[in-house]
C-alpha cells in the first residue's frame, strides 16, 4: 500500500474461525468509514480470501502456535499506533503488555461474565474506542434471498460444527435433504471438511440434485460457491458467519448454544434460527459440555420438516 496513512491500527484475532469471521462486516463499516486509517488484521492463514478487496485492511497470515513473544517479533515490525486485542486471551493478553512495555497503547475486549451483546457490538466498541470518526456501526436491514435468474433455488447445508452439542443428527438431516431434493427447482450444495465429505456422499448418491463440495475446494473456491447461494442452512458454525459475510440469508440450527449468546449471524433474521424452547437450554456458551441426559434432545426433538418449512418460507418455495 504507497497511500499515507494517518494511523495504523493492529487488530490481533486468532482463532476460532467463525469468531474471526464475524469481525469482517464491522471492520469493512469501519474502514470504509475511515479511509484515511490503516487497519492489520492479525488472524488464521485459511481466513484472508474473506478479507481481500478492503481498501485500507491488510490481512497477517498467523500461525496459532507460537508464543506470546514470538508473536511480538512478528508484529512489532508493522509499527502500530494502537493494539486492538480482538481475542483477550491468556496469549494475546501477555502480547498486549509486551506491546504496553514499549509504549504502544493497547484496548482489549471486554469479556466478563455474564456478557451477552452481540460479539459484533463487542468488536465495535473496541474499534470506537480507538478513537476512529464515525458512527458506532449497526447490522443493517436483515438478509434476503437474492432473486432467481433461472428460477433455480441454490441451498447450501453444512450439517456440522465443531462440537456434538451443535450438530443436528445426521439421520434427521438426511430427511431435511431428501425432502428439499423432491423439488425439481431446488439444487443443494453440501459443505464439510474432505473427512465429513465421506458421511454425506451417500446423500449426493441417493438423492437428486444434490452436489458434495465438501473438502473439494480451496477456502476462495468454497466462498465463491456460498456467494452463489440463494441460502445456507447450518449449525451454530463457521459457515453461518461465512455466509453473513457474503449477504447470504442463513436458517440455522441451534442445540446446546444459543442466539442470545452473543454469536448470532450478522444481520441474519431472528426468526431463522431453528430451536426449541426447553429448560435445560442453553447449557453451554460455545456448545462444548456433555448433554445432561446423554443424547441432546435440544437437537434430536426438532422435527425435519419444521426446518424445511422454514428453508421454503424464506426461499418461498
């Protein structure tokens, strides 16, 4: 980048992928807002196709293993005039005092229990707080499904996520897939990593317009399959975050987590979230504690067809 910049702020967000994903809408606001700003955003290797083409932000490739120190050495190099520590984690927290050592202010996420706004309003009150001009962003308009061409319906579903409490079981996904697959104007894309790629390939095998994309592409590939969608279907997932970022209306699946969290889509629809309402739920924030009663009823007792009907509704099918 030749152009001049008249402050240059270093955003520091490692992991997890979906949560990164989510700080990509607010930083395009606020770097659109304050063209005359630099922004470095330090993040997962596999995530920076999903922040090329913003003016101002330069993506850092960084590896997840390395010491708080090693990180320094890394990112002193860039010369920030502020740190944005997206993560406040143990490592980025010990990054962000070495930073303070030498004199580079630091502001860091605020996650104290219990805190329950929004992760993309937390994310924004950082960046106000780094003294950037313009409004504190808000998510805009819900998401729509963008009109047909060929009256070819294009439904993304990526039925996994990282932990058990947030997976929909796959013998009553299958259901979701053959009853959407009966529609003629209907073509499901499946989405997963090349080892879940081998669970759902009886679907593409069995079912009519049904294509496996999972483990097929690279991560640029896959976004621009997702842009193309006329909606995803998923879990509590990275995917659903990918989507957001993309303008791609999201139903989604909702089982040991919960919306209210904190960690909902950006601008996605409240009324998509697919959920029931039990006592014991939510019993985790991130979905990773065992089930109580041993087989998830949050997730096992939602019916395939309330999710299809939800899928028809917003695709009007």
């Amino acid at each position: 980048m030749s152009q001049a910049f008249l402050k240059h702020i270093l955003l520091v967000r490692l992991s997890a992928l979906g949560d990164v994903a989510i700080l990509q809408p607010v930083l395009r606001q606020r770097a659109k807002e304050n063209p005359d700003v630099l922004f470095s955003v330090s993040g997962p290797p596999l995530l920076e196709p999903l922040f090329a083409g913003i003016g101002n932000v330069r993506y850092l490739p960084t590896p997840r293993k390395q010491s708080p120190r090693q990180l320094y050495r890394q990112l002193a190099p860039l010369k920030p005039d502020i740190v944005a520590d997206m993560h406040h984690v143990l490592r980025t927290i010990e990054l962000s005092w070495i930073f303070r050592l030498h004199g580079v202010p630091v502001i860091s996420i605020d996650k104290r229990k219990p805190h329950n706004s929004p992760a993309w309003q937390r994310y924004d009150n950082v960046l106000s707080q780094c003294g950037l001009a313009g409004k504190t962003v808000t998510p805009g308009e819900m998401l729509r499904p963008q009109p047909s061409d060929n009256g070819i319906v294009r439904i993304g579903i990526a039925p996994f996520a990282q932990h058990q409490g947030k997976c929909y079981p796959l013998e009553l996904m299958e259901r979701v897939v053959e009853q959407l697959a009966r529609d003629s104007r209907v073509r499901i894309l499946l989405f997963g990593s090349s080892t879940e790629s081998q669970q759902m390939q009886p679907w593409a095998d069995r079912y009519p317009n049904v294509e496996n994309h999972a483990g097929k592409h690279s991560f640029e590939e896959e976004l621009a399959l997702i842009s193309s969608l006329s909606a995803m279907l998923s879990m509590d997932s990275s995917n659903m975050h990918f989507a957001s970022c993309l303008g791609i209306p999201v139903v989604s699946v909702w089982g040991a987590t919960h919306p209210c969290r904190g960690f909902y889509g950006w601008r996605q629809d409240p009324a998509n979230a697919v959920q029931l309402d039990i006592p014991c739920r939510p019993c985790s924030k991130y979905g990773k504690k065992p089930c109580r009663y041993g087989d998830y009823p949050c997730l096992k007792n939602i019916a395939p067809e309330e999710i299809v009907a939800r899928l028809q509704s917003l695709l009007s099918l």
